[in-house]
C-alpha cells in the first residue's frame, strides 16, 4: 500500500486472518509491503485507519497480488530442463514485472506530486485574488484621500434674524 495524497501522508493499516488473529500491524506508515501464505481458508480482513488525522481525508493504493502466476510454458512438463530460449524468456518475464511493479511505484509518485501541485496552485490563485481586492481597495481609498485634499470646501453661512 502507499498513501497518495492526504495529511502527512501516513495511515495506520492492519490485517486480521478468518480467526481474528492480527497478522500485519503497522502504526502511521506512508507505504509498505507484506507477504503472506494464508494457511486458513475464509475471509481475510484488511484495515486502514486515519483515526490520529481526522480532519485530512486521504487516498491510498493497494495492490493484491493473489496466487502464483500461471506457467509460461503450461503445455511443457516440468521434469525436462527448459531449452535456452525457454530459459531467456522466463528471466524476460521475471525482469518485466519488476519493471510493472517500478511503473506503479513511479506512477503513485507522480500522482502524489500532482496532488501537491495542484493543492499549492489552488492556494495560490487564492493568495493572488486576495492581494488583487487589497490593490483595487486600498487604490480607490487613496483616490478618494487625494481627491479630498484638492477639492473646496464650502462653508454655508446662514443668517439669522435679519
């Protein structure tokens, strides 16, 4: 799992297996990843929790990779040694999915940092809208001061009793 946007971008996450028995607890974790052979048939409970950060709401990827890949060569019996070609194609494979787990890992990145742009750029169009009606308030204010200054005042004078 990894947290993408949110807080100080950390959860806590926990795993419980059929019986209630916690397998995985981890306390205010940006990312991290456990492996496990479920040795009990039954519904596997994951938990991740904001408690300690309630007013952030906060995204989070997880991926479950369950079960053994299917073989490359299911027609091939195991008991024969794999030709060259056979051998060449299963590290192939082995390398390619390093490569899809580092895409992912690149691309949460990347999700992360957008988020982050995006929450800095929200903020800054509404410093600058701030700062333009401060400009536009403060100069009509000193327009009306200086047109204050140059214009006559008027005294009225009224008689009485005359």
């Amino acid at each position: 799992f990894q947290v993408i946007t949110g807080g100080h971008y950390d959860v806590d996450c926990r795993l419980e297996d059929p019986e209630g028995v916690v397998l995985y607890k981890e306390m205010k974790k940006q990312y991290d990843s456990f492996t496990f052979t479920a040795s009990r048939n039954g519904t596997y409970k994951f938990c991740f929790s904001n408690e300690f950060s309630t007013f952030t709401h906060k995204t989070v990827y997880f991926d479950f990779q369950v079960g053994e890949d299917p073989p490359l060569f299911p027609s091939e019996n195991r008991v024969t040694a794999l030709t060259q070609m056979e051998s060449a194609c299963v590290s192939i494979h082995e390398a390619l999915k390093s490569v899809i787990d580092y895409q992912t890992h690149f691309r949460l990145r990347e999700a992360q940092g957008r988020s982050r742009a995006e929450d800095l750029n929200t903020r800054v169009a509404y410093w600058s809208i701030g700062e333009a009606i401060i400009l536009l308030v403060v100069s009509i204010g000193q327009v009306f001061l200086l047109k204050s200054f140059f214009s006559d005042k008027r005294t009225t004078t009224t008689r009485v009793g005359s």
